[in-house]
C-alpha cells in the first residue's frame, strides 16, 4: 500500500528488475536524484552488496524488493513506472528451463499495463538464443515497439545505463551484447 501511494505520486520511476551488485542502479541514482528507483533481485548476496553501497553513498531515491519482481508487480499501480531495466537477466538456456525465464507473454502483458504511456523497456543480453526469444516474445505481443533504425542501436548501451560486471565479462569473453529498447504503444 505504501508503494502503491509512492508511486502515485512520483513523477518519474525506474524499475531495474535483477540489478545484481547494483552497478547500474546505484549509478542510475546517483546521477539522477530526481528519478525515484525500485530495485528487485531474487539472491540475498547481490542484494546485501547492493544495499551496503547505497547505505554508504546516502542514496534516498531507491528501494529495494529482496525477492522475485513477479511477487510484487501485479500490485503496481496502472501506467505508474516510466521505464523498466533488465541488464544481462540469467538466459536459462536449458531447454527443460525456458518456463524460467521472466520474458513472457503473461508478463509482458503484466508490465504493458504498468509502465506509462511511451514509457520504455530496457533488455541487455549476451546470449544468441536469448535475443531470439526476447525479439520473439515481444513481437508476438504486439504492443511495444522496438526502437531501432540501424544495428548500431543494439549494438551500443543506450546512454542511461551504465557498464556493469556482466557486460565487462561478456566482453572480456568476446561475446557480443545487444541491448533492445522497446517503447509501450498506444492501442
């Protein structure tokens, strides 16, 4: 309930879901006081380094949900986050697993209806089988565009995220990352 107020009355909300060490999202914060941020991740260690990191550096504009996104989502109040952040989400590439991954289309269905009007959708992966299905799913949802005009565009990480240790390593590994940004449609 107290979240739900929050964010009725916030003007700007960043949904970064598995922020990992929070690379991105505390970076994001600070650089941005004026955006409010939720923060959700699953695994207790990521989470626990996270927070120590925004504890240290007095951040004010962030929260943090310690668990699955998908306990707390449904709850968001109807065009209340104006973008949502995905960076590098485990790929789950065993097929027996595929029902694992958070790209589908009960979800996507799920945040269509929380995020704003041309609000968008950030989704960073290194993993080829992954990029098929994120393109998949979205297209076959229908109400999100994908924002691009040339390949550079999911060749190079969008200016409002910031490098983190899964991209480093995807490089370092001579993996190619492609970062997709789709923008809520009006239907």
């Amino acid at each position: 309930e107290d979240l739900n107020n929050i964010l009725k009355s916030k003007k700007n909300t960043i949904l970064e879901i598995g922020f990992g060490d929070g690379d991105n999202l505390i970076n994001s914060a600070k650089t941005n006081s004026d955006i409010f941020y939720i923060g959700s991740d699953p695994f207790l260690n990521t989470t626990t380094k996270c927070l120590k990191r925004i504890i240290k550096c007095n951040i004010n504009n962030i929260v943090i949900w310690p668990d699955d996104v998908r306990k707390i989502i449904k709850s968001f109040p109807i065009n209340s986050i104006s973008k949502i952040k995905m960076l590098f989400p485990d790929p789950w590439p065993k097929k027996k697993h595929k029902s694992r991954r958070l790209i589908q289309e009960d979800f996507l269905e799920i945040i269509y209806s929380i995020i704003k009007p041309k609000g968008t959708i950030t989704i960073a992966t290194d993993h080829d089988e992954l990029k098929c299905w994120i393109l998949e799913k979205f297209q076959r949802h229908g109400k999100f565009e994908w924002i691009v005009k040339t390949s550079k565009d999911w060749e190079t990480r969008p200016i409002d995220c910031f490098q983190t240790k899964y991209e480093l390593k995807s490089i370092m590994h001579k993996r190619k990352p492609s970062w997709f940004v789709f923008q809520k449609m009006q239907i």
